[in-house]
C-alpha cells in the first residue's frame, strides 16, 4: 500500500483495482486491467462511442444486402441507391445526437429514434434515386430495405444497451465520480448510484467544505476527500472523469470556478439543479441578455390532456376485460373451487383527491382464523418500508400463490378503472390507516392523489413492489406525475409487460 493509502496491483492483473482512503470502508472502484479493462473501454471509454455507430453501419449494410438480394445485385441500377441508406442512418442518428452517451439508457427509449431515422433514410434513397439519379428504386426491394434495416438496427442497437447494463449491473464497468455536497441531497444521490450500479457512475468520494452538513447527512460508505480546492489532488488520487455537482454550502462564485477547472481537466460536470422537484422534461431554456433562464412547465391533471388519458383507459379496460373474460372466469371459478370464501377480495384504499373507494382483487389468501386476525392486527411495519406482500401469518392459498407471483390477482381492478376509481397507469393506491401515517412521514407524499391511482406505476417497474422502500416509491411516483406523457404511460405498460415475468409477493 502505498503512502496516500491505496491499493496498488499490477497491470497484468484481471481484477479491479479499489481506490479509497485506507481509513474509510472502500466502495468497489474502475480503474480496470486486462479483460475487464478492455470491457471498460467498449462500453464505457472511447470504444463505446465508435461500437454504435459501427455496428449499426454493418448490420444496415447486412440488411440492405440481403433485402436486394446480395453483393451481386448491387451494380443492378435500380438496386444501387439502396446502398446509401447504411451511412445515411447513421449520418442522420449523429445529427439528432442520439449516440450522445447517456447516464442510463432504455432499449425502449431508442426505439422512436430508430424508426426516425430509418424512415428518413428509406425515403430519402427513395426520392434521392427518382430525383437525383433518375431511377426508381424496386419497390419490392426497398420496402425489404426499410423493413429489415429497421429490425437489424434495432436488434443490434437493443443488445449493445442490454450487454452495457449487464456489465454495469455487475459492476465490471462503470466510471468513478465525485460528488460536490456530502450532505442529504448528495448522500442521497450516493446511495442511489450505489444500489443501482445500472446507471454506470460508482460515487468514490465527496468534496465539501462544512462538517455540519457532513454530520447532518449520517453515515456513509463514500470518504469525504477534501474541499473545493483539493479537486485536482481529489482527481488525480481517483482517476475520476466525472463530477456531480449536489447541494452544499460552497458559494456559487467558487462552484463557477470548480466547473472550469473541471472543464480543464477533462471532467464532464453534472448538476443537481435547485428546486429539482419542481423540474420536468419541459424545461425551456432562454436567455435574458447573457442570464440563462428555465421556465418551467406542468400538465394539469384536470385538463385536456389527462382527460384523454382517462378517454383512452376506459376503452383499454373494457377492451381488456373483453379480451380477457375467459381468463378471468377460469380465475373465479378456480378461487371459488380452491377454498372457501368469496371470489373477490375488497379493500379500502384512498385515490384521486384522497376520496376512498373500495379495491378489487382475486381473492388470494384463505379465510383468517380468529388467532390470525390479532396476528393480522399486531403486525407493524419497518420504518420506512411501505406495505404490501404477505403481512403476518401466510395465508395464501396454493392458486393464491400462482395469481400474486403473475399478478394476474390485480386483473379485477379493470372494473376499477371503468368505475373511474383508477387509471391504467398512476402511482399504487394505500390503505386510508397508512395514508395519514405517510402524510405526517414523508415529504410531498400526498402528491400522489393529485392524480388516479394505476393499477401499476413507475415505482413499480422499477421493482418497488412488496415491502419495499417507501421513500424510494415516492421519489418515483412523484417523478412521474411532473414528467407525465402519453408515452410515458405506454413505456410503463410495456414495462409492466416485462414485469410479469418475475415473480412478486
């Protein structure tokens, strides 16, 4: 070990390398060799700016040619402008910025960029050839051309995201990065960054200058490296390329100064901007002389567009409840054979403008016996863990197993949405008991009933289902009541789609 307390290990060595003060616990740390290192590079170094592009080149060009009908039939005249869609795929992929490096980044997200640019491209060879070169395009071929590319693309560009989010998840890559503020905010954004290796960034230390903020903030894992003007020392002791800016007590004349010096060293600077609670995908940005300017914008969910929502629930519902009747009758019929009892299950809970409305599920546990109920009764939840799953004695039945593992047992709140008590999609309804408790507790928790409930949400397709953390889910279901959209609303659905797949309580 050396002076400043690290640890050191060869070159040739396939392991990472932890970097740290000897004195504090060590997080798991970048600077990678060998196998592991030449992963780091693809996926998050130089080589993952020049895979994107690559691969989709080559799998465009693939599916031109076969769509064409291979080499051969490229000289043929009407086949030849096929050829430029490849490189105007990718032409038109780097002017929308779309292999821009992103913090974390959904296979669903590069879907609307995909079809844009393949579209274009598709038509662009196709008024480009009549135009231009004064020969049509086959037909045939060309719809082969555009239908394939899309699928290749689109493939290749799915798996490229999935194999970085598999590294990621088990921490063979990621980019170190400090953190400017040690206290709640930047805490908070360590521990996130930490649970979720998914996001690529692994916090290494803190910068901050008052010990109030660091003692308010509790324990931590992550060592405080310095102040403001240890950076360079903080940095080549790290290897860090990248900075996050979070709350502190430094004056924004210095944190000006610390982005420029960040900037000269090669640093990539992100903030947590102030009032980031009241912040969504609608920032616009303007100027007022050389004074920046956000403006901030909200839906309002009593107007047009959540009423098209709610429009588009109704008719998905009972679409759904069409298309599912035999299903949902076999369900019934099994839980009214199973065991003894009704067939759905009935609860309290509190939605939109905390009105109360009764909850419809499959029945999934058997009848409490009386000793049960004041096991029911005593059970006490964690502080800060929100309820849900099994509380007290298992009661399940064994088909009450199968509908909570599938979550086919929350199919009835179909008739929820078409009473007009929930929405599709919306933050998960709670027990009236637990609502006054979660108001008094958490912050901005009674946000939520600004809106409908859902029958599933963003917190929970992110896995905060159960018992999970309470402040987690809010974070989460306030998050998407400010970013609300149409299409978040579709994402959430396909998510929940890939949701049904693993098991839950």
């Amino acid at each position: 070990m050396s002076r400043d307390g690290f640890v050191a290990q060869s070159a040739n060595t396939d392991t990472l390398k932890t970097v740290g003060i000897s004195h504090a616990p060590q997080p798991p740390i970048v600077v990678l060799h060998g196998s592991r290192g030449m992963l780091q590079w693809t996926f998050e170094g130089p080589g993952w700016k020049m895979l994107r592009p690559t691969v989709d080149f080559v799998l465009a060009l693939a599916a031109v040619l076969v769509a064409i009908g291979g080499i051969s039939a490229a000289g043929q005249p009407q086949m030849t402008p096929l050829l430029l869609m490849p490189p105007l795929i990718v032409l038109l992929s780097l002017v929308r910025d779309v292999y821009r490096t992103r913090i974390r980044a959904l296979v669903l997200d590069a879907v609307a960029p995909i079809v844009s640019a393949v579209s274009v491209a598709a038509m662009a060879v196709w008024v480009g050839g009549r135009v231009i070169a004064g020969v049509d395009p086959s037909e045939p071929a060309w719809i082969r051309a555009w239908a394939f590319s899309l699928i290749a693309v689109g493939v290749g560009r799915g798996t490229l995201y999935t194999l970085q989010r598999w590294a990621r998840s088990r921490r063979m890559v990621g980019k170190p990065v400090l953190i400017l503020g040690a206290g709640v905010v930047g805490t908070q954004l360590a521990r996130r960054l930490q649970s979720s290796p998914e996001y690529g960034l692994v916090p290494v230390g803190f910068l901050d200058e008052s010990p109030r903020s660091v003692e308010e903030a509790g324990r931590r894992d992550i060592p405080v490296l310095g102040t403001v003007d240890d950076l360079d020392r903080a940095v080549e002791r790290t290897s860090v390329k990248n900075l996050i800016v979070a709350f502190s007590s430094v004056a924004d004349v210095r944190v000006s100064r610390l982005v420029q010096r960040c900037q000269e060293l090669g640093l990539k600077v992100s903030v947590v901007p102030r009032m980031f609670e009241t912040i969504n995908d609608r920032v616009a940005y303007d100027t007022v002389g050389g004074i920046p300017l956000l403006s901030f914008s909200s839906v309002d969910p009593r107007g047009w567009q959540f009423a098209v929502k709610h429009a588009l629930d109704f008719a998905l519902a009972a679409l759904a409840l069409i298309v599912l009747s035999p299903l949902l009758l076999a369900i019934a019929l099994l839980v009214r054979l199973t065991s003894p009892g009704p067939v759905l299950f009935r609860q309290a809970r509190v939605g939109r403008d905390g009105r109360r409305f009764d909850l419809y599920k499959f029945r999934s546990m058997r009848e409490p016996a009386p000793h049960e109920d004041a096991i029911a009764e005593a059970f006490e939840l964690d502080s800060g863990t929100a309820p849900g799953g099994v509380e007290g004695e298992d009661r399940r039945t064994p088909i009450g197993r199968l509908l909570r593992s599938s979550s086919l047992d929350e199919l009835p709140q179909l008739l929820n949405v078409l009473r007009g008590d929930m929405s599709l999609v919306g933050p998960r309804p709670e027990r009236p008991e637990f609502v006054e408790q979660f108001r008094q507790d958490i912050d901005r928790y009674a946000d939520r009933h600004r809106v409908k409930s859902g029958i599933t949400g963003w917190a929970q397709v992110h896995g905060l289902r159960g018992q999970s953390s309470l402040t987690d889910r809010v974070e989460w279901d306030n998050y998407y009541i400010a970013h609300w959209s149409l299409a978040l609303d579709l994402k959430i659905l396909l998510l929940t789609a890939k949701a049904l797949f693993h098991d839950a309580e």
